[in-house]
C-alpha cells in the first residue's frame, strides 16, 4: 500500500517529522527523521513497518482490521460505542455511508466500518473528532479483553500516533480522498430502504384494496382511455367490467284451470362478475405479496415456475443480487407484461409475429 501510493508523487507525503525505533524493543534506537525521508529510503521504510507492525492501528489503516488484536478492540468498541440508546448504531450509520473504490477492497470496507462506529458513538470534545476517537484505551480495559499489557508501549503511544496519523494523511492524499475528514453532520434518522412504494393498502374492515393517495404533480400521469388514439389492438380483457346484466327465467304458461291463480314471474336474478377476470389480472393482484416473500418462498416459487438453480440454496439464506432486483421487478406493480406492450403496438406485433413463423424483415 505504501510504495501504491509513493507512485502517485512525493507531494502527497506529509511535511512532518516522525521517530522511529531502528532497534528492538529490549533495545530502542529512536530517530527522528523527516517522512518523506524515512518512506523513500528502503531500509527505513522496512524499520517503520517494523516498528509499527505490533500497532492495532496499522492493522486497520491496510485493511487487516478482521485479525489478532485490533478485532478485540473493534469489538470492544462496538460494544460500548456501537448501539446506544440516543444515536443511531453503527450498522445504521453505515448505511450513509459507501466504500471507496481506489486501492485494497479491505482497507476502504475497514474505512467505512470505522467511521460508521464513529458517528455511532457522536461528536467528541474537539471539532470534526468523535468520542470513539477521543477513547484512551486502559490498562485494565486492555487485560479485560485478554490483551498484552506493557508500560514501555503505552508510554509511546503519543509516538505511535504521530506516525500512524502522518500515514494515513499520505493514503488519503495519494488515492484522492479528503486528509484528515471530520465526522460531519451525524444522521439522526434512519435511513429509508429500497423498498417499492405505491402499494395498494388493505382495509381489514371491508376486506378491500384501496391505492394510496399521490402527490399533486403525478395528476398529470393519470389518463382515461378517451385521452388515447383509437386502435383495433385494444385489449378487451382489461377493459373494465359490462354493468351487470339482468337474467331473467322464462315464465312457464299457465294452463287456465279453474281454482288456480297464475304464477308470477320469479325475480330477476342479477350475475355478479367475478374479479379478477383474466390471469394476467392476478397476477396483477397478488404482485405486491411477492415483494414480502422471505427468501425461502421466493424460490419456492421460482422453482414451481420452472426456474430451478443449479446448486441449492440452504435454507434461510439471503437472496443474492440477481434475486433480490428479480423478486423488486416481480413486486413492482407498475410492472406489465412485455406482450401487452407488443399488443399496443401493431407494427411491433408483425415483426414478431414474422419472426414466430420462421419470416425474415
């Protein structure tokens, strides 16, 4: 990551001077020199890396944040910082928020977890820092989480954050990103999902759908069937439904006998239309049911549809990309059939109906 980034200029090396032990724990030989100096020079460079490599904090700058013990401390830290009761989690403030896409995948995904547990846990003392920054780590905190303690280490823990801050600088100035970002405005509100709006609503006391109500501007979305040129490819199945009509019995002759009044004419009997009428128009219907499928029903019912996949799927998985913009489209109920489309246009209809047949254009 260092020599990706040294590729991208010097200029991006921060101006700072920084000191590293060339020795050994037992033995410390501390320098002090400027970075540019140290990142440029090759057995310097090894030295820092050296160094730094028993930091937590370089575990995470380079995307190792999943390992030894910086994953103690993010846990740690989640657990104090990650769910309290006035902010929004970590794993809702990460929904704001996307990976960067310059560099190691894991570094940016480590990034992104990190600030998110930073809002998670809000604005610290200082502008732009938050509290999760601003925590010291304790040496009772340390041997809690079954950590190695040391008094000599945490006496250089001023010197191991000057170099690890100088670092980042040169990362996020050779990839592009902001140096030294704040935390921002913090959301205080969930973020809305992807779902599909537009439902229409069940009214449990009749039993009925009715549609939400709209903005005022998509009045001028909503068209009669007079607003439309006349066409012979008009689909009468999804006209609406003929009032209904009166079926009468035929009334039987009477024969005139004496004693014996004529019989009455029964009542008409109306017909009630059946709703939906055509499959398509189920179809139509039960579209917003599929969209509030669990994975598992979803694929039961692609699978009765004759999609079948070629590696099962365990139970209770999520669905994978692919199914989960499948199962948004099914859902939408803005959605029609492509043959309805080909209906509305003749010329379309031709070329495809040439086609069926085996014709060429």
């Amino acid at each position: 990551m260092i020599d990706q980034a040294l590729q991208q200029g010097m200029e991006h090396i921060p101006n700072v001077n920084v000191t590293v032990n060339t020795g050994t724990l037992g033995s410390p030989q501390m320098i002090n020199r400027p970075l540019h100096e140290i990142l440029q020079t090759p057995d310097l460079r090894e030295a820092l890396v050296k160094d730094m490599a028993h930091v937590p904090a370089m575990m995470f700058l380079f995307g190792r944040s999943g390992q030894g013990d910086f994953k103690r401390l993010y846990d740690h830290m989640m657990e104090k910082y990650g769910a309290s009761e006035d902010m929004l989690s970590a794993g809702e403030q990460a929904k704001y928020l996307s990976a960067g896409a310059k560099g190691g995948k894991g570094m940016h995904e480590s990034a992104k977890r990190m600030f998110a547990l930073a809002r998670a846990s809000g604005e610290g003392s200082e502008d732009g820092r938050s509290r999760f920054g601003e925590h010291g780590i304790s040496a009772d905190e340390l041997q809690a989480m079954g950590m190695h303690h040391s008094d000599a280490l945490m006496n250089q823990v001023d010197r191991f954050r000057t170099v690890l801050e100088a670092l980042a600088d040169h990362q996020a100035s050779a990839r592009g990103h902001e140096v030294k970002r704040g935390i921002g405005d913090i959301p205080t509100t969930v973020r809305p999902g992807m779902s599909i709006g537009g439902y229409p609503e069940l009214n449990t006391e009749t039993g009925e759908y009715s549609m939400p109500p709209l903005d005022e501007h998509m009045d001028a979305y909503f068209h009669q069937v007079h607003d439309f040129a006349p066409t012979e490819a008009f689909d009468p199945s999804l006209s609406p439904s003929p009032e209904p009509q009166v079926i009468s019995s035929p009334v039987q002759p009477v024969s005139p006998v004496a004693g014996t009044s004529p019989a009455s004419a029964p009542t008409p009997v109306r017909a009630t239309p059946s709703y939906p009428y055509t499959q398509r128009q189920q179809f139509q219907q039960i579209r917003p049911d599929i969209g509030r499928f669990t994975p598992d029903q979803f694929r039961e019912m692609l699978q009765a549809a004759g999609r079948r996949r070629p590696t099962p799927m365990p139970q209770g998985a999520p669905l994978s990309p692919l199914e989960a913009d499948a199962q948004r489209l099914i859902a939408d109920p803005q959605q029609t059939f492509l043959s309805d489309y080909f209906k509305s246009i003749d010329s379309v209809m031709d070329d495809v109906m040439r086609i069926v047949k085996g014709g060429r254009r």
